[in-house]
C-alpha cells in the first residue's frame, strides 16, 4: 500500500530508508493520478519488502515538486540512496512499473 507522507524533511525521509523509495508525485485533482494508485498499490502488493512507495502532494509541496523537475502529473521518481536513479511521467502498467524498478533492488 502507498502512504501519504507529511514530513518536515525530504532528505531525512529519503536517508532513513533502506530499501529504494519511489515517490508519486500527483495531485488530488489529477485524474491518471487517481488511476496510479490502485497501479500502486499492486506494485507494492509484488514488491512488498523491497521498495517504499510515497505519494507526495504537488499542491501541498510546490518547492519539491520544482526541485525534483515535476512539470506532469503523475511523475513517479524512484531514489536509492538519497539520490534520484529513474522517473517516469504518466500512468503506467504496474507490471512495466516493477521491471523498472527491479534493476534498483
């Protein structure tokens, strides 16, 4: 399951995680964002241990989303180690969303 984070830090966020953390940025309003999440949700259901997955508010966390170049929505970015590794912008399959992850693992 995706989780909807509010935090005072992104970077403590992606530094206390061990495993890679894959950030959907969206926004309540954005219809393929509203399609993203049952998509992953199975992505997280397969990949259960392995990946975090975040959703991050554009509306709420506007400097965020012009930090890390979010100019459509959904953009999905994948960090490992603190750093950006792979992003993806629009909806994609769950099954796609996994092969591309899996090299990161």
């Amino acid at each position: 399951m995706s989780v909807k984070k509010e935090f005072s830090s992104f970077d403590a966020l992606l530094e206390s995680s061990k495993v890679p953390i894959l950030v959907d940025f969206y926004a309540p309003w954005c219809g393929p964002c509203q399609l993203m999440t049952g998509i992953l949700d199975r992505v997280s259901e397969e990949m259960k241990d392995k990946v975090q997955i975040v959703k991050i508010n554009t509306d709420n966390y506007p400097d965020l989303a012009s930090q890390y170049r979010v100019f459509a929505l959904p953009t999905l970015v994948l960090f490992k180690d603190g750093e950006p590794v792979d992003r993806v912008e629009g909806v994609i399959q769950s099954d796609q969303l996994c092969d591309r992850i899996g090299p990161y693992l």
